[in-house]
C-alpha cells in the first residue's frame, strides 16, 4: 500500500470512529459546533480515566514548558462550567510542576503507548478538520 492509500485509509478510520462518537448521517462527520463538543465531552468522559500523565504539544499563552510531564486531572463540563468555544474545543484541567492550570485539550500530548493516543488523534483530528 502507498503512503497516500495508507493516509486516505486513516483517513476513513477516523471518519468512522468520529462518526460513532459524535453521530452523523452516511460518511457525513458533525462539524465542531457547541452540541458535538457537548457529545465528544460525554464520551471522554465515559472512557478516560483520570488522572493520566501527558505533556504540553505546544506553548500556549504563559504556558512554555513542553518537557516537563503533566497529569490531566478532569475535563471541564461544557455545559455547567463553561461555554465552549469551537475554536478552543474542549478545555481540561491539569496539573503541572505544582501548578494547576487549564488548558484547550488539543494541546494536550499522549504517548503512543498510551490507551488513549487513538482518541486524543481522532478528537485533534475532527477539531481541525471539521471547523
């Protein structure tokens, strides 16, 4: 298989896990508004455990450090704590170098190794594809 058949392929695969995660109709995948942030809170929540260790994917705002490990602690609640903004996606909060701190979650990195690598993929994936 080529490396574009194998893209297109993951591709698909993402399309179709998106699909069962936020609903759709035939190969349609929900854009990111603030209902399916609301469906995709509800299923994280449903299937991480926290805390669990990653680290910053980038800096943001006053938030440098990209080595150092991070425990996510919780998901905020798009509906009582927060109104989500499609552009920022979903926001958790971690706890890094004795700081909480809360952070958009695409800017969170899992290891490849970690039992959730797949949805953080498919979750930056559907955040910067489907706007």
């Amino acid at each position: 298989m080529s490396k574009k058949d194998e893209q297109m392929q993951e591709l698909d695969d993402a399309g179709h896990r998106l699909r069962s995660i936020l609903g759709g109709k035939g190969d349609h995948v929900p854009i990111v508004r603030v209902e399916s942030l609301r469906r995709f809170h509800k299923y994280l929540v449903a299937h991480l455990s926290f805390p669990f260790e990653g680290k910053l994917l980038s800096p943001i705002g006053p938030h440098r450090d990209t080595e150092s490990p991070l425990s996510v602690i919780r998901l905020l609640d798009p509906v009582r704590e927060y109104a989500p903004e499609e552009m920022h996606g979903l926001i958790c909060k971690v706890f890094q170098k004795g700081e909480k701190i809360e952070l958009p979650l695409d800017r969170i990195d899992v290891e490849e190794s970690s039992p959730y690598y797949q949805l953080f993929e498919d979750y930056n994936c559907w955040l910067s594809n489907c706007q």
